[in-house]
C-alpha cells in the first residue's frame, strides 16, 4: 500500500522552483518524490513543513539531490535531518 504523498510545485517571486511535500516520505513513495526532483532543473526549494515522516529511503532521494536544495522543514523532521547530515549539506530553514 502506498503512502498518501502530495507533492506540489511552484515558483518563488524571483522565479526560483519550490515543491511542497504533504504526507509521508517512505519506500513506498520515494520514487515520485525522486521523479519531481529529476524533472525540476536548477536550485530548488523542497519545503517538508507539511511532512509527517520520513524514512531512510527518502533521505537517500534527498541525499542524490542535496547540493541544489535548500529545505523547508519544521521542529518535527529537523533532528532527522541533521543526525543523518542532510543539513551539512543544504541550506535548511
């Protein structure tokens, strides 16, 4: 069964690409989240403050990108992104 997971894109004012995750990152799922990064060129913004969970597999496809992130995330997911070193790596808000 997958996971429920809404990824949503869109733009900052000054045209910088932002995909906003609603739900949950886990295996079952990680493979639309890994599409939306490939198919979005250049710096992004990934903004996880709606995320409720996220597993090693998701941190992997965050991981495969995390030198043109800059992430969005909120007191929930902040220890797992920077236990797992996410965070050394993008700009984290």
């Amino acid at each position: 069964m997958t996971t429920p997971l809404t990824l949503t894109p869109g733009r900052r004012p000054d045209g910088t690409a932002v995909l906003t995750a609603v739900g949950e990152i886990d295996m079952s799922n990680t493979s639309s989240l890994a599409d939306a990064l490939d198919s979005t060129p250049g710096p992004l913004v990934l903004d996880l403050t709606a995320v409720d969970y996220l597993d090693s597999a998701g941190l992997s496809v965050l991981f495969s990108h995390a030198d043109r992130l800059e992430l969005v995330a909120g007191p929930l997911l902040a220890p797992v992104l920077t236990i797992s070193g996410l965070t050394g790596l993008t700009t984290r808000h």
